[in-house]
C-alpha cells in the first residue's frame, strides 16, 4: 500500500498558485483573474499492519481581483474580505508588539 501521506504530499503540491490566482476570465473586453488568500493542510498515516487515513482541509478567502484593460494592469480589493483579514492581524500584530516591547523595557 503505497503511504498515504506521501501521495497526500503530491497531489497537494500545485493548490498553492493555482487556489491563490483563480482562472482568468474575459467580459467585455477585460480581463480579470481573482485573488484568494489560502489555507491548507493535510495529514495521514498508516499502522504496521498496512491501514492507513488521511485528511485534509482548508479555507479561502477572495482579496480582489486583477483587471487588466488594454495597456493597465490594477488591483481591485474586496474591502470586506480585506477587513476581516486586516482587523485581527492588526489586533494580533500590535498585542505580540506590545508585549515585546514590555519585556524589553525590564
């Protein structure tokens, strides 16, 4: 039985780029290819005496999208999508400062 999470590993390889940059679509003359910040992970394993599982999952979320009309090329955001980013890793950000910023002052 081949291991489980080696074929995990394989088939895994390429969601990077290919969740991140969804395909690019064309509207009326423009081009626009979606952005997504991503997550995934995946585990498995098997027994001595050749069972085996796996699992995996992950998450998306839209940023925005490129758009490119003629010579330019702009970024659109989604502002929801960026807040609910932005607003917990600001939080996060500036409690790890802070705290990094106590310790040095002792």
């Amino acid at each position: 039985m081949p291991n489980i999470a080696l074929e995990l590993g394989k088939q895994s390889a390429s969601f990077g780029v290919k969740s991140a940059y969804g395909e690019q679509q064309d509207v009326d003359g423009v081009r626009i290819i979606p952005v997504a910040l991503t997550w995934s992970g995946f585990g498995g394993g098997s027994d001595e005496a050749g069972n085996g599982g796996g699992g995996g999952g992950g998450w998306a979320i839209p940023v925005g999208a490129y758009i490119r009309q003629g010579d330019g090329l702009r970024f659109e955001p989604n502002i929801i999508a960026l807040l609910t980013v932005a607003i917990p890793f600001v939080f996060f950000a500036g409690r790890a400062l802070s705290r990094v910023i106590r310790t040095l002052k002792k």
